[in-house]
C-alpha cells in the first residue's frame, strides 16, 4: 500500500484530513483519495515541478520509469534539461479543459504528468478503482462519486457562528 509520504501533495491531503477520508462510507482513504486526485483533470503544471521526473528519478537518477516512453520524450521536449522551468503543460494530456474520466485513462496507460497521479496506479486498492470508473460494464460514475467526495471534503471542521468567518476577499482572510 502507498505510505501518504509517497504521495507528496496528495500525502499531505491524505493526512489532513482524516476526518474526510474516514467518512467515504463504502471506500477506502485511498478511493477517496483517487477521486480528489481526479480533479487534475483540468489544469496545467510548471516544467518546475516536472524536472526530477524527467531527469533525476530516484533511484537510477534517470527518467521515471513509469512513464509511457514516447510520452517521456513529448514531455522532455516541452520540459528540456535546464530548460525555462515556467513553461506550462496540460495536467490530463488531450482532455486538458474538460471534467471527464479521461485523467484516469492517462494513469493507467502512463500518460500521467504528475508523479502523485503516477502512483494512485501502483497501489492495488486505487489501481482496481481507477480500472472500475473505465469499464462501462460496472456502471460506476466517476463524476457522481468526485461530487460526493467534494461535498464530504466540504464539510470538514466547518465554522459556524462566532466561530466562523466568511471572507471578503477569497484568496485573505479577514
């Protein structure tokens, strides 16, 4: 099973907010998980955030070896060795500005740019639930279980009252 420190960012979520993950009634903190992860399906990245990927993978120090070899050579030609590490790219290759499942499809086949997206394949239990959403048989709905991740994630240590706030400006509190 992935340890929440082999997630980086995800990791971090995955230990902040227990409260969340422990309410997922019918999956585990890893599926709950797999379905914020998801939200990457719309976005981009930095080359920044890419470059030990690329060139300084632990423990060969390569390239990573998850990734799709003609993907890894698309991203090194956006993301070039000492490179301008500004440079933004598409976090869900092809389906980069529309919510679907497509991230997941990238996942599995080793187009995911992120390395945390990477390694939601590598874990048995996130592995069978990403297989799940891409099989029409099972019926399963990505999109109606992220609604009620979000919504579950929303409802973590609310403030109500005195207690709470509602700020003026998003992005700064009060």
């Amino acid at each position: 099973m992935l340890s929440p420190l082999s997630l980086g960012l995800f990791g971090m979520l995955l230990s902040l907010t227990p409260t969340f993950l422990q309410s997922c009634s019918g999956s585990t903190s890893m599926t709950a998980l797999l379905r914020l992860a998801a939200a990457h399906t719309i976005g981009t990245t930095a080359c920044f955030f890419m470059t030990d990927r690329l060139y300084n993978f632990s423990p060969a120090r390569g390239s990573d070896p998850s990734i799709n070899p003609d993907f890894l050579l698309e991203l090194q030609s956006i993301c070039p060795q000492n490179g301008d590490v500004n440079v933004r790219l598409p976090i869900d290759r092809g389906s980069e500005q529309t919510f679907d499942k497509h991230i997941l499809e990238n996942i599995r086949n080793g187009f995911a740019v992120l390395e945390s997206d990477a390694k939601l394949y590598d874990d048995e239990t996130t592995r069978i639930v990403v297989d799940s959403y891409l099989n029409p048989i099972l019926g399963t709905s990505f999109e109606a279980d992220f609604v009620e991740s979000i919504v579950k994630m929303g409802q973590i240590d609310v403030k109500t009252g005195s207690n709470g706030e509602i700020r003026s400006v998003c992005s700064a509190f009060n």
